[in-house]
C-alpha cells in the first residue's frame, strides 16, 4: 500500500500532490471524503480495511501536520484499534468503540457513521475540541475497503493560537533534525527567511550569512543572468511545485549537483506565502553512477580494443585452466582457427588441426615445458584450417604454477605470421637467384672481379682476374692479396688499409674509384682501376674489387700529352714565327708608309704624286692584311685579350668616318654620321677594338656602294649597352650566301676577291671581337639594295667627365631661323636632329636653287632666315653657288653661312666670303654647336677643346731627342719626321748606346726600338731607371720619357714595354700624325696634363691632336 499526502485547498478543494494506492481502482471513494471537506482547510486522515477487522491508516493529510503537529512517521501503517493512545492525528478514528463496531456499521449500509465533538488530547499533552465525520468507503460496486475521518478544531482563538504555535516548533524541531537535506523557507521575492543546518553543511553558508539573502546566491553566475531563479519560482507558483536537477555553487565557488524540489505555500484565501524549497545532494550519487558507467565503458572499451588489437595483428590469445581441462578461446583466436566464435573448449579439440607433421611435435613440447620449471614455451607450427587452407603460427605461452609448483594455468598468445613466412622464403629464394645471377654476370664481366674477407684472404676470383694477373681461381682462393698481387712498394699500406677497415668499417680506398698498379704472376705491373665496395651479411664483412686493365688507356693518354705537348710547341713556334714575321715586314712597311707620307709633302707633279699614292695605299693594304693575320692567329689560339679602360666614344666613331669620308667623297657616296643625343660621350671598353670593327664595317660599306650612302647609326640600347648600326645602299648579299660572310677567308663570290681584294678575315674578327665585349653581329640584306651590318656591345658610361669635349647647344634667340639645304635625306635628318637642343625654328631644302626662293620669299615677308647650312656637292646650284649669291645680295647681310664638305678643305671662293664657316664631314655635334655660337655673334665661345690643352707647336721649339734605332731605313724616316717639327735628333744603334748617349747629354724624350743588338730597348730603359733612381736618391728627380717603338704586333706587347719601365707605345710602322700626337703628348710645356699613372705625369702634357683641327 502506498501513503499519499495531500494539501486540500479550501479555495478548489484539490489535492496538490497525491500519490494513489496501490488499489488504484478503490481510490474514487476518498473524492467523496475529499469533496466534504471542500469548505475549509481540514485535517483528514484514512483508514483502510485489511480482513474482516482491522483498519490500517493509510493517508493522512499534510496540513494537520502543520496544525496539530502530528508525527506522521507513528501513525501511517498502524492498526486503528492501536491510535487510542496515539496522539496524532491517526488517532481520531479511536472514536469508535472499535474497529469492528466500525466495520459492522459500514456492512449496514452507513455511509456517514457518526458526527461530534470530543476533546482528544495533542502531541506533548495540548487538548483540542474536534468536530469530525466518520464516513466508511466503498468502492463503485458498493463493497466496503475503508474508513475516512476528517476533523476540524472548534477551539477558542487561543487555543488554536496555542495549538499553531506548538505545530510550528514541532515543525522547526523536524527540519532542523534532518541533516540529508537542505531545507528552505522563501519569501515571495525568493529571500531566505528561514533554514535548517542541512544548508550550512550544503554550502558552506552560516545563518546570519544566508537569511535576507536571495536564494540565487546558490546559482552559478551563467544562471542568474538569464534568470534561472526567478523562473523556477514562477513555475513553483503557477503549478504549485517545480522540481530540477543541476549544479549549484558553494561559498568556497566549488561546484555541487543538486536535485531540488521548490513548493508554493499559500494561506486559506489563496494568497501566496512564500516558498519550501528542498535540496538533496547528488554529487556521490552522481559521481558513483559516473564512474560506474566510466567502468562500464572502459571494459567495453578494452575489450573492443582486444578485438580489434587481435584482428589487426593477426592474433589470439587462449587461457587453460588445467584442472578444469578447458580452453578459453579469444574470438581472435576462433578467427586464427577458422571457427565461430563461442565459449570454452575441451583440451582435446584444442589440438584439433594442427598439422599432421607439427601435432607431435608440438604436444611434446608443451608436456615438456609443464613437467619443467621453465614458465615460458615459444612454439612455431603450422595449422590446417576447416577451409583447407594451412597458415603458419608462432604462440608465446606462460605457465603458472601454485605453491607446490603444480602448474595450474596456462596463458597464451598466439600470431599468424604465414604472410612473414611466405615473404621470407620469397626473400631466400630471390637472394639465391640473385646471388646466382650476380655470380654468373661477375663471371661473365670484362673486369676482373675478386672478392675478400677483412683480413684480405681471397674469397672470389672470376675468370677476367685469371687473364688479368695470371692466377687460377684455385691458386688465389685463401691467399692474402697483399702478398700475391699487391706490389711490394704497396703493401704496407693495403696492410693498414685494412686494419683500418677492420675497426671502422671504412678507408680511404672504400667506395671509390683509383688507378692503382697490382702485381703479374710472372712478376710485372699491370695498371688498373680499382673500385671498393664493401659489404656485411651475418657479420661477416667482405671487400668486393672490380679491375679494370687501363693499360690502353694510359697509353692514349700518354699519347694525347705528346700530341698536347707538340702542338703547344708547334703554337709556340707558329707564335714565334708570327712575331718575327711581323717584325720583319713592320720593320721595312715602316720605311715605306714613312717615306711615302714624307714624299706626299713634298711638291710634285701629278705623275710622281699619282706614283705616291700608290705607293701609300698598296703599303696600308698590306699592312691591314697583316694586321688581320696575326688578329687571326690570336684568336684562335685563344690569346685575343681586349683593353677595359675609358675612352671617348664619340671620337672613336667619328674619327673612323672622317678617315673614310674621302674615299666616299671620291666615289659620289654620303658618309653621315648620328650619334644619339644620350649615347654616353666617354664609356669603358676597348676602344682600339671598336675602332678595328668600325673600320672593317664602314670601309667595306664605302668599297661595295657605288653610289647613294653608307651611314653610321648610334644609339643606346638595353643595360649599359650601345647599339652600332651601319648601312650602305651598295651591292647587296645575296641571303643564301649571308651566312658565310662570317667564316674565315670566305667572301660572297670569287669575283668580288678578284675585284675589291682582301683576305675575307675582317667579318670573321670582327665578329668574334664583338662576341668577346658581350654582344653579336647580325646581317640584314638584299642583293642589289644594300645591306645593314648591326650589332650591339657592352659599353658602359665611364662617369662624370669634366673634360667632355662636347659643348652645350647654344641658346638661340627666340624666333631664330634656320634653314637647312642638303640633297641628301640622312645628312638632313642629322642635321635636324642636331639643331633641336638649340631651340631653333628649322626649315628645310634639298636644292641650291629651292634654298634662294626661301630666302628671298622670307625676306620679302620681314621673318628672314638668321642661318644657312649648306652642303657643298648637290646636284644644280652646289652649296658654294648658293653661298656666293647670298653674299652678292645686301639683303641677306646678316643670314650667317655653314657650307659642310666632304672633301676636308674649303673652296677659296668660300674662304674668302664674309660670316661663312665650312665644316668637314662627318659633322659632330661639337663643332656644329660652336660654329654656331660664332656665327650667332657670341664673343667668346666655348671652345670644343679642354681650356688647359695648349696649342700645335706648344712643345719647346728644338726639342733634343734621342732616337735608338738600329735600321737605317726606320732612322731616316723617324728624322725626316722629327724635323718638320724642328727638333734635334741624335741617332743611337743598340741599348748601351743610347744609355751612354743619356749619360753625357740631357734629352726631352727617347724613342727607343726594342728590338736591337747588343743590348735591346728593355733592358736599357730598365737601366735607365735604375740610374734615375740612384740620382733621385741625392739629387733631384729627373725622369726622361722613353717612347717604345716595336714592330711587334702580338699579345702583351705593350705590358712588356711599360713594365720595362717606358712611358708609352708606338707601333710600327707608324705614320706621321701618330709620332705628331706623341710628342705632343709628352714634349706639352703643361705640367699638369700628363697622362694618369704614366710614370712622367705630371711633367708633360696630354693632348688628342684631332680635337685641335680648326674649323
């Protein structure tokens, strides 16, 4: 039977919380007990029939508990007839005379057994005055299961005031004695009002700590800002109770899990008390069913992992309990077998499959090992499984025994390594075919194989070591290999060679390949190369060699030194030969280009200046051929160095041109020249070189055009680099014999040989030398319209460079005009170009006669031309006509004239015409600025030349110089030369003369062949020096400028001339303007502008005698 307890509400007359008995179907009979009651709040209580007489107390309600302070715990399940004497509540049914009197009125019929009043007295001795009902219960069919009571107090107030206050201490007596849990009375707002020390012992809180507080206190902070308390009170209001489980927070912040039961406590109008709120803690509760199912989990856990642990590793493991004689088998285990998983299995059926060759064998073992003391048995064997298949196991056992060393249980692990099995039998029988196949190719090598162990016994020797050093493989097998084919000068170190193999495992011979000698049968040296692997198997080491007879091949090598050797002396002697041919022929071509050039100055007529210049040109044609050859040589032989030095671009391309604008100006060709405006004026690079391969471009340009024009393009390319461009409007190439070009000794055809001459070297140098300052030539080229030649080269800007000879545009006047007159649409466009820095306003003419209609036409309308550049040769009315018309004409007074020519002279017409400047061809930039500025009325312009270069002729007039030079032919032409500038001459034939000479005069300059008997130009200008020195050392410095003079051409030559200690170098054979442009390098009365780094600066002057040319 089940108690139920019941708070009945006056207001609705229900039961807040009830739980039925067990006989759920009688339970309908208390709503009449209930329903009579529905008038006030009453204290009920009932009492239910078991037999024919006795009545048990099976509900009694909660509210008379809180009036009259019953023990509810004595009254529930006692018998009726024993509350007599009770004094709770249960009691007021010992009204009836006796449960049977009771019993015996229901069975009549009577509902309601009687009504009155009579004073019962309370717990601890308090009397009250009830008015009670007695009613008996039935169920629907009317049958009889108990008694229903319900009391109400009729007292005086005071006596029900005595009564509250007596139920109220008994109430605070029953919660303060339960410790399990926390008990709480709340105000309606949820402030504690009063507790039980089950909270203190909860939380951590005291009474003066908690009581006033809001019980949100307890919450954790997350709950109270979303309101969790407040709501569990509106549940606990609105349906009367609300229960929760949760964590809660103790005064130390330590967390506890709670089950707590929150219920609304209203007075008899209905009008909300407060609230009870009871805590239990759960935290063992909980923690214990946590580690519980933890447990739980984790043997699950541990025996999937089992499972899983034994199906991946192929295993399964058994445990024997001997006296039970049964196995226990793992469900991996049954997997291993072939079988069902299922539970233990006799002995007997444990051997069942196991391999009719393994089965004794295995069996004896294990009887052995349980009649022994050993408590571990291994065992390998093989399986035959129900599907037929066998599988190889290993089974690692333990036997435990018991105190008297019976064994009483055995453990064990059993693994299907039939995959390891079969692989290591696959891995024998591949070692042994590879072993067999490594055998039978060492056997079948070309090299000789032999094979030992670490202290060098033979262990193997192939046919090719028989043939190789003579001996069987029956003679080497156990011999020592130093002993037998290591030579004797050899063996003490093959003997620590493998000592040390033998402590390390390595060596210096180890894994590497060495040509090494061993040693005949028969007793000679054979050359091999040896190579060393070793290898290890079992701990065994073995050092494995492969030789290689190298007999042949050291012979070819030692053939291929002398085939070097022979040919570097062939080199050295074709050097030699080369050398001294060019100073043979330089030597006498010096006599001819002197002696030629001398005659030219001198008065003759038109036959002998015709012979002359014959003369003249075929000597420069043979020594360009000579030129090219030795360039050739050098270049082959890979000895072609160039010059890295600073050195004036501008000058370079426009003194090539003016060499070769006559001979243009003879054949009716234009020669124009256009350097870009931000082409770099000097840069670093070989200039000579550059000059060599502008020389053989443009010169061949000018021999293969007949007319039209060749000219010479410059421009700043890419990265430091600038890009030459030469065209001509001549012969053309035809493609299919374009490439050619560039081979050596090759021309387009046999005819142009026959017809122009040369060696077909020049294209072929001058493609390597371009190659050689990083870049390349190319060729673009049509027969019968002319060809392009372009190529670009590394030629970086040397820097700021105050002495520039360049100088700046000058400044025209505003609304200056300018009118250019050329028939020649290059030489316009140069001109054009060169003239927009000025800011002139540039009208232009291709006529003589077309440039006097524009002049007259602009002085008719008041905006008259300020300047003229005429050319000298056009078709019609040439530059010189058109000059002289103007000059006929006042009007045109004050148009200033510039008439450019090819042929390098003015026309005496032209001289002697006012405010008229003539400009050789090519025109540069320069001088076209500063004829300009003195046409424009500057009173001083800048000068094109560095303000400190002195003039032509600033040497000391009469110089003394010392020529040392022993052929006579070179000493005539050196003074005839020498004395068209007026200087004094002393001749001396070899070194010992010269320096005797020096000793007793004093000389300006020394030009010293280098090339002389007795003693030659290096050792006596190295004796010169060392003379200076000792002088230097008491007296004052005196240094005298020694001038080289060789006739040979070839590499590091002028190293040789300067280390020796001379000043500077001049190659034979030269001509006259060279040896001008020397003296008046070093014979310059400046002090200042001597050379950089030459040993005489700082005593003479440098000068370019080119720049000096007047207009």
């Amino acid at each position: 039977m089940l108690i139920a307890l019941a708070t009945l509400s006056a207001a609705s007359g229900l039961v807040h919380a009830s739980v039925a008995p067990a006989n759920v179907a009688k339970w309908w009979a208390l709503g009449v007990l209930v329903g009579a009651a529905a008038a006030s709040q009453l204290a009920i209580a009932v009492a239910l029939a078991r037999g024919s007489k006795r009545a048990v107390p099976a509900l009694v309600v909660v509210q008379a508990i809180t009036l009259l302070g019953w023990a509810l715990s004595r009254t529930v399940g006692v018998p009726v007839t024993a509350t007599r004497t009770v004094t709770d509540p249960v009691g007021l049914l010992d009204s009836m005379t006796s449960a049977a009197e009771a019993l015996s009125l229901a069975l009549l019929g009577l509902d309601w057994l009687a009504r009155g009043a009579r004073v019962r007295a309370a717990q601890a001795g308090r009397r009250f005055w009830p008015d009670k009902v007695t009613a008996a219960l039935r169920d629907p069919e009317r049958s009889l299961f108990g008694f229903g009571r319900i009391t109400r107090a009729l007292t005086e107030r005071r006596s029900v005031e005595l009564a509250l206050r007596d139920s109220e201490e008994a109430f605070r007596l029953l919660v303060e004695g339960i410790q399990e849990y926390a008990i709480l009375m709340l105000g309606t707002d949820g402030t504690v009002v009063n507790w039980n020390p089950g909270v203190e012992r909860f939380t951590g809180y005291g009474a003066s700590e908690i009581i006033g507080r809001h019980f949100s206190v307890f919450y954790l902070p997350d709950e109270i800002a979303a309101g969790q308390p407040d709501r569990e009170l509106a549940i606990a209001a609105d349906k009367g109770r609300m229960e929760a489980e949760g964590w809660r927070v103790r005064k130390d912040g330590k967390r506890f899990c709670a089950n707590v039961v929150i219920t609304a406590l209203y007075d008899p109008d209905g009008t909300l008390l407060g609230f009870g709120k009871i805590t239990r803690d759960l935290t063992e509760s909980r923690s214990a069913e946590s580690a519980l199912r933890e447990s739980d989990a984790s043997a699950v856990r541990e025996r999937e992992l089992l499972s899983d642990t034994e199906e991946l590793a192929g295993a399964g493991s058994f445990d024997w309990d001997i006296a039970g004689e049964r196995i226990a088998w793992s469900a991996g285990m049954h997997h291993l077998r072939g079988l069902v998983p299922g539970g233990a299995i006799p002995v007997d059926q444990a051997v069942f499959g196991l391999h009719p060759d393994d089965g004794e064998r295995v069996q004896r073992v294990m009887r052995a090992a349980l009649a022994g003391d050993d408590p571990r048995v291994d065992q390998s064997y093989r399986i035959l499984r129900s599907d037929g298949a066998v599988r190889h196991f290993e089974t690692r056992t333990r036997i435990e025994r018991d105190d008297s060393g019976t064994p009483v249980r055995v453990m064990g692990v059993t693994l299907d390594v039939t995959e390891r099995h079969d692989a290591l039998e696959a891995r024998v029988d591949a070692e042994r075919q590879l072993r067999e196949a490594t055998e039978a190719v060492i056997e079948a090598s070309s090299e000789a194989f032999i094979a030992s162990d670490d202290h060098g016994l033979v262990t193997g020797w192939n046919l090719q070591a028989e043939r190789l050093l003579g001996y069987s493989r029956e003679e080497m097998i156990g011999r020592s290999i130093v002993d037998t084919i290591t030579p004797p000068a050899l063996r003490a170190g093959r003997t620590a060679d493998l000592a040390r193999f033998r402590e390390s495992g390595g060596g210096r011979l180890i894994s590497t390949r060495s040509e090494v000698p061993m040693l005949h049968k028969v007793g000679h040296e054979v050359p091999v190369e040896l190579a060393i692997w070793a290898t290890s198997i079992g701990g065994n080491s073995t050092l494995n060699l492969f030789a290689h007879d190298i007999t042949a091949r050291q012979q070819g090598q030692q053939d291929m030194m002398n085939a070097r050797d022979e040919a570097l002396e062939a080199l050295h002697l074709k050097s030699a030969f080369l050398a001294n041919m060019s100073h043979e022929i330089r030597t006498p071509m010096n006599g001819v280009i002197g002696m030629t050039e001398l005659l030219l100055d001198t008065d003759l007529s038109e036959r002998q200046l015709g012979y002359a210049e014959v003369i003249n040109s075929s000597g420069e044609a043979l020594l360009t051929i000579i030129d090219e050859i030795l360039d050739f040589s050098k270049i082959e032989a890979g000895k072609l160095d160039l010059e890295v030095r600073p050195f004036d671009l501008h000058e370079t391309v426009t003194g090539v041109c003016e060499l070769l604008v006559l001979p243009a100006f003879r054949k009716g060709v234009e020669l124009p020249v256009l350097i870009g405006n931000d082409v770099p004026t000097r840069v670093i690079g070989d200039g000579g070189r550059l000059r060599q391969i502008l020389t053989n471009l443009v010169g061949n340009a000018v021999k293969f055009t007949d007319e039209g024009e060749v000219s010479v393009n410059v421009r700043r390319a890419d990265d430091g680099f600038v890009e030459f461009i030469v065209t001509d409007t001549g012969l053309g190439i035809d493609r299919a014999k374009q490439d050619m070009l560039f081979e050596p000794f090759a021309q387009a055809d046999a005819s142009t040989t026959r017809r122009f001459g040369g060696t077909g070297l020049g294209l072929t140098i001058s493609r390597q030398l371009i190659r050689l300052m990083g870049g390349d030539i190319t060729l673009r080229s049509e027969l019968g319209r002319g060809s392009t030649f372009r190529f670009a080269i590394d030629l970086r800007a040397a820097g700021p460079n105050p002495a520039d000879p360049r100088i700046p545009a000058p400044r025209m006047p505003t609304r200056r005009r300018v009118l250019v007159v050329d028939d020649n649409a290059t030489n316009r466009h140069i001109l054009t170009s060169y003239l927009g820095p000025t800011g002139a306003e540039v009208t232009l003419a291709t006529t003589g006669d077309q440039a006097l209609r524009l002049l007259a036409a602009a002085a008719d309308e008041n905006a008259p031309y300020h300047l003229v550049i005429l050319d000298e040769r056009m078709p019609g009315t040439s530059g010189t006509g058109v000059a002289t018309a103007v000059r006929a004409q006042p009007r045109f007074d004050q148009v200033g004239l510039l008439i450019c020519s090819s042929t390098g002279s003015s026309d005496p017409v032209v001289a002697g015409l006012r405010d008229c400047v003539h400009l050789a061809k090519p025109v540069r930039r320069a001088r076209l600025h500063e004829a300009i500025a003195r046409l424009m009325g500057d009173a001083q312009p800048v000068s094109v030349l560095n303000s400190s270069a002195p003039s032509i002729g600033s040497e000391p007039a009469g110089a003394r110089i010392l020529l040392a030079e022993d052929n006579p032919v070179n000493q005539q032409v050196t003074m005839q030369m020498l004395a068209l500038r007026g200087h004094h001459v002393d001749v001396a034939v070899n070194g010992l003369e010269a320096l005797q000479k020096l000793a007793e005069e004093h000389y300006d300059l020394v030009l010293m062949d280098c090339q002389m008997p007795e003693m030659d130009g290096y050792l006596a200008t190295a004796e010169l020096r060392r003379r200076e020195s000792v002088h230097a050392a008491v007296h004052a410095a005196v240094h005298v400028p020694v001038i080289a003079m060789t006739a040979n051409a070839m590499r590091g030559e002028r190293e040789n001339c300067l280390s020796a200690g001379m000043d500077d170098y001049l190659s034979k054979p030269f001509r006259l303007h060279q040896l001008n442009d020397m003296l008046d390098r070093w014979l310059a009365t400046d002090p200042t502008s001597a050379p950089a780094g030459a040993p005489g600066a700082g005593r003479s002057a440098t000068r370019n005698t080119r720049t000096l040319r007047t207009l």
